[in-house]
C-alpha cells in the first residue's frame, strides 16, 4: 500500500507570525505596530533575509500536523527519535487487527521469489497472532474476566509476533525548526527509502502553504557541501535541483 500524508492543521499565517517575532528581537515598538506593517511583500522580504542569515529560533513558533497513513512500524521507529514532537499512533494494544496490512519493500515487491516468501511469511504471523489471541482470551475467560478486558489483555500479548512491516497510523505535529531538521536529515539519499518518501511528501505539502519559509529546506546538500563525506551519493547538484523545484 502507498503512504498517505495530510496536512491537517498549521499556524494561520505562519510567515507573518514568524517576521513578527523575528522584527520584534529588533524593535523598539510592541507587537501591534509591527503586524501593522507588515505587508505581504514586506514579510516576504524580511523572511528572505531572515532565512539567509540562519536565525532558526523565530520559526519554532510555528507548528505543523499531519495524517499519516499506510507507513509501517519499521519507519515509526525512525520518525518517533525526533524527538521535538508529538506523536499519537494507532494502538496494537486496543485495536484488534483481524487482518493486519502491511508495507512491501519496493526490490522484494518486484521480485517473485522474494515477494512470495515475505507474503508467506506476513500469512502466518497473522495466523499466529489469531491463535494466540484466542488461547490467551479463553484462559483469562476462564479466569473470570469480562468479555472485553479477556481480549485487550489477550491482544496486548498475541501483538509481538507482528512484524516491522506491519501497517499503522500516526498522527505528527513539529514545528518548523524540527521539520527543517526532519528534511535535513530524512530527504537525504542514505535516508531509509521509506521515511525518505514521507519527508519528501511533507515537504512538498509545507511548501504549498510556507513556500518562502521552506524554500531552501531539504538535505543539507541544498544548502551546503555534502556532510555525509566518503558515503556521499555522489549526486549532490542533482538533488540540490531536486528539492529547490519540489511542488
């Protein structure tokens, strides 16, 4: 199955409150004055300048939050070490997954062999966690519990067989200094190609509602030389071009 990404909710006017805070560092006059003359051409001008100079603080008090769908475990553990952010997933532990979904790797989802074994494999750790589900909930049961607390405290067991690939949902809120951090880090080439596809997804989202903000955001090669020294891709001008025309 394919990710799939929403950019639910964001700081209204994210640009604007971020100059506002920005000229307030240097202002002698309040806050009222400032948003007053603020124009559009205005912030978007000062936001250029701003971004050019590497002065991050301003832009954390904006926030962004997304829907993410059909990612798997697997990259859930890569998302969850950024850790300047919130995170609300779907639970194994209360929700019963009668037939779990689960991501394929593209080079295994374009290979018959290996695609064969790994939707083998997929088939029986379901099996397993139905059956181990039912045993643990006939025990606790037995052992006088209710119908309903047998099978979360059944589920919370029977959910370890389940594997990295396993399907979830999550529900992700950074502000704009950690996705900036996010990009730098997940858009990059020796990125894991999955959280790879989502960074590149939300970006291209931000991008439609901050384009000023996130123009130069991407892998440190946008910006910068390559950091990753004798790992590089060794394509630092191709994806420099990549992500200053992403839409």
């Amino acid at each position: 199955m394919s990710i799939k990404v929403k950019l639910i909710e964001y700081t209204p006017n994210p640009e604007k409150v971020i100059a506002s805070a920005a000229k307030l560092c240097y202002s002698a006059v309040g806050i009222d004055e400032i948003q007053e003359n603020l124009e559009d051409e205005k912030t978007a001008k000062f936001l250029n300048m701003l971004m050019s100079y590497g002065h991050e603080s301003p832009i954390e008090h904006v926030s962004f939050t997304f829907a993410i769908e059909g990612v798997s475990r697997s990259l859930t553990h890569q998302l969850v070490r950024h850790r300047i952010a919130s995170f609300s997933q779907q639970s194994q532990r209360y929700v019963r997954l009668d037939q779990f979904k689960y991501i394929v790797p593209p080079e295994i989802e374009n290979n018959e062999e290996a695609k064969k074994i790994f939707i083998e494999a997929m088939n029986k750790d379901q099996e397993a966690y139905d059956k181990l589900t039912e045993i643990l909930k006939s025990k606790y049961l037995k052992d006088g519990m209710k119908k309903l607390q047998a099978e979360k405290k059944a589920i919370e067991d029977a959910r370890y067989v389940f594997p990295n690939a396993c399907e979830t949902k999550i529900i992700v809120t950074m502000n704009a200094r950690s996705l900036m951090n996010f990009f730098k880090h997940r858009c990059c080439n020796r990125a894991q190609w999955e959280i790879r596809s989502l960074a590149e997804e939300m970006l291209k989202q931000v991008k439609q509602v901050a384009p000023i903000l996130f123009k130069y955001a991407g892998p440190s090669c946008v910006n910068d030389k390559c950091p990753e020294g004798k790992m590089t891709c060794g394509k630092m001008q191709e994806i420099r071009e990549k992500y200053l025309n992403l839409k």
